[in-house]
C-alpha cells in the first residue's frame, strides 16, 4: 500500500502530538496554528506585517520607513509555530522546511519576484548547524513562484553575534554593514526569507544593501512575525 508523505517522513503520527496524521500535523494541530490571515481584511501593516488597525501602514513604519517595501508573514510566532521553528532552527528537523515553506507560500499573495534570497548565516554558524533554515525553506518557495533562488546576492561580511542575545539597540547596532551584494541588481525585485521577523533589523540591513546595488523592489517573506512584546 502506498503511504502518504507524512507517514514516510513521520511514521504517521503528528509532529507535535504524536497522535494519528496522514501528513505532518494532524488535523487539530494544524488548526492549532497561528495564522495571519492575509488580503484586503487583514490588520497587519503590509509594510512590517506587525498588527495594525484595518490593514494601515503603522506608525513605526511612517515615522522610520525601513529599507523593506512590504513583509507577508504565514504566523505568529507563538504556540505551537515556535515550537516547529526552533525544531526546525536548532533540532536538525529539516523535513519541516518543506512544510514551512508550503506555509509561507499560500500566505503570499504577490509572488511576482525575480529573485529568492534567504538570509544568510554566517560562516562560522552555519559551520556549527550545518544548513540554513532559511535557504531550506527557500527552495520550495522558489519552486512553486517560480523565482530563480539566488542565495549568492547576499553575503554575511563579517560574523555577528546571535542576535537573541542581544538588546534592540544592540541589535540595531549588531547588524549595520553585515552584508554585501556582489552583483548589481539593475531593477530587479527581491524576496528575501527567514524564518522568524523580530525587531527586522536584520531584514531592514539586507533589503538596504540590495537596494544600494541596484534592487527596485525588495519584500520580506517571513514563517512567523514575532508580536512587539517579543522585540
Ligand atoms: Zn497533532
Ligand atoms: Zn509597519
């Protein structure tokens, strides 16, 4: 008899309740999950993605706007999404890559990007994790889009430390000119992943050096949007 991906991958039962699933959540646990719903309803600002009466650009965002034109986020980052995210980040659970990504793709209503960047590690952490969540969870992005994933247009310049050690001042401060574009972009429009948006210092640093080569356009495509009470 054939099985489903979900029994091959897990064995039939759900990732996070260990009850019967047919594919990696069960039924109960998928709708568990803290979506953010998108479209003309939504009350996220589309530019950070952060809550946001009717759907306005916030305050924030008109007061300082970042370097980002727009930030589409799948969830919250709150239970049990983080739970998957840091099985994902810190456990080696590579088979939830695919998962998140098919997430994040469905929350995503403007797909038209040339390019797929997700942001990089640095050397030395991606030495001691062995693979980028965030390029994991690229590669389905890029195959449903179409987009060409391009993690070459974004390198990390100089090691920083993590940024959850840090303060939101300190983190501002952590990331200025960690990144480099080695190309000119000529117009291009970017989509760049990650896995968890916090302060999006680090998002608001890359979409920065894309445009100064040259990128027109450049989004954030986010698994899961921290609430300001995280920042
Ligand atoms: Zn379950
Ligand atoms: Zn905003």
């Amino acid at each position: 008899m054939l099985k489903t991906i979900g029994e091959r991958l897990f064995g039939g039962s759900c990732f996070l309740c260990r009850g019967k699933a047919d594919a990696l959540l069960c039924a109960p646990c998928d709708a568990d999950l803290p979506r953010i719903s998108s479209g003309p309803d939504a009350e996220r600002c589309p530019r950070c993605a952060l809550a946001s009466p009717a759907g306005a650009l916030c305050g924030r965002c008109l007061s300082q706007p970042p370097a980002y034109d727009a930030t589409q986020a799948a969830l919250d980052y709150a239970f049990p999404a983080d739970v998957l995210i840091q099985a994902l980040k810190f456990r080696g659970e590579l088979a939830l890559a695919p998962f998140l990504g098919e997430l994040l793709s469905k929350s995503i209503s403007d797909a038209k990007v040339d390019c797929i960047v997700p942001v990089p590690l640095s050397a030395q952490r991606l030495r001691e994790r062995g693979y980028n969540q965030s390029l994991e969870i690229a590669r389905g992005l890029s195959a449903r889009s179409g987009a060409r994933l391009a993690p070459e247009l974004c390198e990390r310049v100089r090691d920083t430390p993590a940024q959850m050690d840090l303060s939101i001042p300190e983190r501002a401060r952590n990331v200025g000119k960690a990144f480099h574009c080695p190309r000119m972009l000529g117009g291009r429009s970017i989509a760049v992943v990650d896995d968890v948006m916090t302060t999006g210092a680090t998002l608001d640093e890359i979409a920065a050096t894309l445009k100064r080569a040259g990128a027109a356009r450049v989004v954030n495509w986010v698994v899961a949007r921290t609430a300001p009470s995280h920042a």
